[in-house]
C-alpha cells in the first residue's frame, strides 16, 4: 500500500535541508540556491489502469495526464509553471500516438500558461505509459498542505462527488484557479484534491495533521453521477456510498477555520458550490455522526495504491 511504502522511505531517507516539503503531500518544495521555492509534482498513468486505450481517444489520455497533476498543483494552493513529459510508446503507430496525446495537453498548456520545458520518449512492447514532472511556485499567500488542519476548523469541499466512472474522470477540471482564488480570500489551514475518494484523501489530510475528523453524512454533496452509477451498477453501494468511495473526482478538501468557513459559505465566491461537510476534531480518526450526534467509525473507501 502507498501509505505503507512512504513509512518505509520516511525511516530510511532522512529530511533534507532543501527539500522543506517532501514524502506524503501532493507536491514537494524544493529550496533553490540564492533564494525562491519551486513546487514539483509528478504522476504515472498506464494504459489499462488510468484510461482504456481501446475505449478512448488517445487526445483525453494526454488532457487527463495533464490534469491531474494540474490537480496536485491546485491542493498545495501553488502556481504551475513548466512541465516535464517522459512517454513509453508502443512500437505500433508510436508517431501517431505520441501527436495525439500531446494534442490532448496543449489546451491545457495554453489555459494555464505553462512552459513545455522537455521529457523523454521510448517504445517498448508494453502499453503506453506516460508521466509528467509538474513545477510551479508557491502561490502569493503560501502554501497549502495535508498537515495544517486545527481541531475547531471546518471541512468545506468544491463541487460534487461519485460516479466520476460515468466519464469525469476522464474530463477532469482541476481547481487551480478556484484554490488561488479561496487562498487568497480566506485562511486555509489544509488541503488536498480527491483523487482517491472523499473518505481516503480526508483520511490523509487528519493523518498529516495528527487530529480527527467527523463528517456529516447528510451534507455530502453527491453528483447526479453518483445516483446514476449506482442504479446502473446494480450493486448494494448506495449514492452516498459512491460519493465517499468512487474517486478521481478531483475536488477539493479544505480545512478553514470556522470564522472563514462562515464567510466563504455565505460569499460562495466561485462557479462550483461550496459546502461544509463537517469538523476536524482533537480525536484522531476518521467519524461521522448517527441520528442521535454520537460518533460512529467512517470507513476509508476508495482507492488504495
């Protein structure tokens, strides 16, 4: 397991002095001689596991590759700036793969204004890998990362979760300029992009954080996707279940102290909904209430590397 695998580096590799950033995040910070920061983010997707090249065009590969680090980017509240693109081609039609995969990131490369600095390129007799290295600068008010929630401060999250299977994961809208905007509006304490499922990638933040979380159940905000799915699916999970669970919805989860949460809410400053769906607590763990308020164990669905 993932979580299991960065235990393992953390007792072997000790912190260093230029890296004031490093295991466990969604991006790194790297201290650059003569001064200034740099963000770096890096992500793997396959053919097979992140996308289906024979049920896709190759073009929503490369966008979705993009993206999800464009995600990364958006948890820490940073600014991205250049990309690095290293490919594993399959030797039949490489060229043409290899163009339209880069179609499907020049959009993006154009909407955030990024520098498509290098990488590197192969083919092998496996399916098609590709990973992209993300840099960027710490945004103008800091830093956000997993580890700064407070018992007292509010869970407040963008959008709507569940069912990305139904084709958001594949569309994926990352919150670069919604997490700069909040940053620079209101206190943020924590944050991180659901790429997972909601109950996993809160359960990193609280982890980090060495505290506790408690969620309202009834506030969660499921995507029509969710219901969708799970009547499609014909199997026992419920919306509910979907929106905690499905994952790659990649939407934000922000810890805010109650003061701001209140602003927030009530400005809802963005194009996508706001919502509060519960507490970070002194308690460690992951909880929710029952009819009666009490606290009940929340289970850590989702994915697990």
């Amino acid at each position: 397991m993932e979580t299991g695998w960065i235990r393992w580096l953390r007792e072997r590799v000790p912190p260093h002095p230029n890296v004031p950033l490093g295991l466990g995040d969604d991006a790194a910070v790297v201290a650059l001689p003569g001064g200034g920061q740099a963000v770096v983010t890096t992500d793997m997707l396959m053919d097979g596991i992140d996308f289906r090249l024979d049920e896709i065009n190759p073009k929503q590969a490369g966008y979705k590759a993009l993206a999800v680090n464009l995600s990364d980017i958006a948890a820490m509240a940073a600014q991205p700036v250049a990309l690095f693109v290293s490919v594993a081609l399959p030797r039949q039609g490489s060229r043409a793969l290899a163009e339209s995969l880069f179609d499907g990131m020049i959009p993006l490369v154009h909407q955030f204004d990024l520098a498509l600095a290098g990488g590197d390129t192969n083919s092998w007799d496996g399916p098609l890998v590709v990973n992209i290295t993300l840099l960027g600068t710490v945004g103008p008010h800091g830093l956000l990362t997993r580890s700064g929630a407070l018992p007292g401060d509010r869970i407040v999250v963008t959008g709507r979760f569940g069912g990305s299977i139904l084709g958001r994961h594949l569309d994926v809208h990352p919150r670069v300029t919604e997490a700069l905007q909040l940053a620079g509006s209101y206190r943020l304490n924590a944050g991180i992009d659901v790429s997972d499922g909601l109950s996993r990638d809160l359960d990193h933040v609280v982890s980090e954080s060495g505290c506790g979380a408690v969620v309202d159940l009834d506030r969660v905000p499921i995507h029509p996707d969710a219901i969708q799915w799970a009547v499609q699916s014909g199997g026992p999970s419920t919306p509910l279940d979907h929106a905690l669970g499905d994952g790659e919805d990649f939407e934000l989860i922000l810890a805010v102290p109650q003061e701001d949460a209140d602003r927030m809410l009530a400005d809802q400053p963005l194009s996508i909904p706001l919502t509060d769906i519960g507490e970070f607590i002194a308690k460690p763990g992951l909880w929710h209430y029952t009819p009666d308020r009490s606290l009940k164990p929340l289970p850590r669905t989702g994915y697990e590397h």
